[in-house]
C-alpha cells in the first residue's frame, strides 16, 4: 500500500465520482478506476458501491476512508516536521490562536516561554474562524489555544480560559451605549457568520437556536476577523465575540456590548497526542503555572 493510493481514495470519497476525483488528482479516469479496484483486491473488500450517478463508500469503505485521512495527516506532519528542521538552525515553537486568542493569556505566556528559553524562537501563528485545531492536526503548529466548540480528535486539549461574550455593534446602533443587552434584544439583527468554521462552532456562536426557540436572521459571511469589523462597522450586520475582542480590536467606530445571558467562551491550549517535542511541554507547563488547574476539555 502507497500514500499515493490513500490520497486516491480520499478524493474518490470527497467526490462522489470516479470522473471529478481523476480530474482532481490529474490523472486517467481508467489509471484511477484500475487503482481502487487494485487497493481492493488488496484489502480484501469493496471500498465503494457504483451506481450509475457515482460511487457511495460502503460501511468498511467508511472507516477506511477515515483511516486513510488520518494517516495522509500523519505523513503531512513528517514532512513539515523535517522541512521545519531543513530551514531553521534555531528551534522553533509555533503557537497557533485565533483572533484574541485566550485573551492576554495568549501574549503572556509566549512572553514568559520566550524569556525562559532564549534559544528557542517563538512564532505566533494566527488562524481564520475554527481553525486552530486543523492546523495541529497538519503539523502547521505545535501548539494552540483553540476556542471550544472544536473537533479535539487526536489531540490533548486542556481548558486554559474563560471570558464572556459581547455584541459587536456599529457607534451609531440604538443599543450601542447600553451597559449590556440579553441575546433576545438583538434576535431580529442581521448577524455575520462564517462558512470557514464548522457549523456546530457557528451555531455555538450565532446562539441558535435562541433562548424563545427562533433562529438568527442570517447576514453577510466573513472569513476572518477583520472582514467582520469591517461590515459591523459600516452597519451592514452586529457580530458575537469574545469580551478581549473590545480590547484587542477598539476601534472609534465599533462599540462592544456585554451579552448578559450567554454561555462564555472556553478557550483550551491543545497540543498533537503523538507529539514528542519537549517545547511543547515547557510552554504548556508555564501556561500552567499562569492559570488556575486546567481542566480536561469535552
């Protein structure tokens, strides 16, 4: 069995089609269809139903598929693993946050990691909506401050923080001066969202469905933090964000209103369960030592 036969099988799942998943890959159609029938022949059973409109993965083809991701992930995570080592003569911790991250937790502790390790270079690493723990999984970080919800297969996830959520309104908004509002206040506003994110972390964040059972009024998507400024300040849609976002992202136009009866963020520092760099453990230890005892992330 190749890698090159993994990643075959993953796009032929993601596409549904023998047709789209050879343009995909740039191969024949015949090169691809004569693989899979190889890669059964070897595993011993069928990976996929064909029917006239596609292929449909059969139970075992299911977990294979997974397994086959989870190792093409792997492979991912050596070869960015020695590429690391190929370019830097001085060691590297990668951290990886979104937007605020945990709050001044995040600065302080890269802050402290820094002072104590002097020849180790810290890079920062910051991701889109939801991201944070994909980029541990690919090896695209060593260690990250993820906001719960999030996908923690394959990692070690303690929570590390908590802080409220706010609205994000424009200055000139009717509630922009109130000492806070309920998420029922603003329930028929225009609410940004995203389509980077996994659904489950968008509805966590949208509140929906809401306390009275009704849905958000959908706005604009964004993909990133500062997308989402942008049309909050200009009055297109109000946002929900964690309470550092008013001190990390002031701005003279944007106004940030405590939601008084919302769940509160809970930001957890995760790090790969295989991993072995003794970097990650110093920075998760002083993580430690500036927070009260972590808890294990659901």
């Amino acid at each position: 069995m190749e890698l090159r036969q993994l990643t075959y099988l993953v796009a032929i799942a993601e596409e549904g089609n023998l047709g789209r998943a050879a343009a995909r890959l740039y191969v024949s159609q015949p090169a691809l269809s004569y693989a899979l029938r190889k890669l059964e022949a070897e595993l011993g059973i069928p990976l996929f139903d064909r029917h006239p409109g596609g292929v449909t993965p059969t139970p075992a083809g299911h977990d294979v598929v997974a397994e086959a991701r989870r190792t093409i992930r792997q492979a991912d995570r050596v070869l960015a693993t020695a590429k690391r080592h190929r370019h830097q003569e001085k060691p590297v911790l990668r951290v990886g946050f979104e937007a605020s991250g945990a709050g001044e937790l995040t600065t302080r502790a890269r802050a402290e990691f820094a002072r104590r390790n002097p020849d180790v270079r810290v890079e920062p690493k910051r991701f889109d909506w939801g991201q944070e723990a994909t980029a541990l999984r690919d090896g695209r970080v060593d260690v990250a401050f993820v906001w719960l919800p999030a996908d923690l297969t394959d990692l070690h996830a303690e929570i590390v923080h908590t802080e409220p959520r706010v609205a994000g309104l424009p200055t000139t908004h009717p509630l922009a001066r109130r000492q806070g509002i309920s998420i029922l206040d603003v329930k028929d506003e225009p609410l940004l969202w995203t389509e980077k994110a996994p659904r489950e972390w968008v509805d966590w964040w949208a509140v929906n469905p809401r306390p009275d059972g009704s849905t958000p009024r959908w706005g604009p998507k964004n993909d990133n933090v500062e997308e989402m400024l942008e049309q909050v300040a200009e009055g297109t849609a109000i946002c929900f964000a964690p309470a550092s976002m008013a001190l990390y992202y002031a701005r003279p136009d944007l106004s940030w209103i405590p939601l008084t009866d919302t769940e509160p963020l809970k930001v957890a520092l995760a790090w790969h369960k295989d991993t072995h760099n003794p970097h990650v453990q110093k920075f998760t230890h002083i993580v430690h030592e500036l927070t009260a005892t972590p808890r294990t992330a659901d």
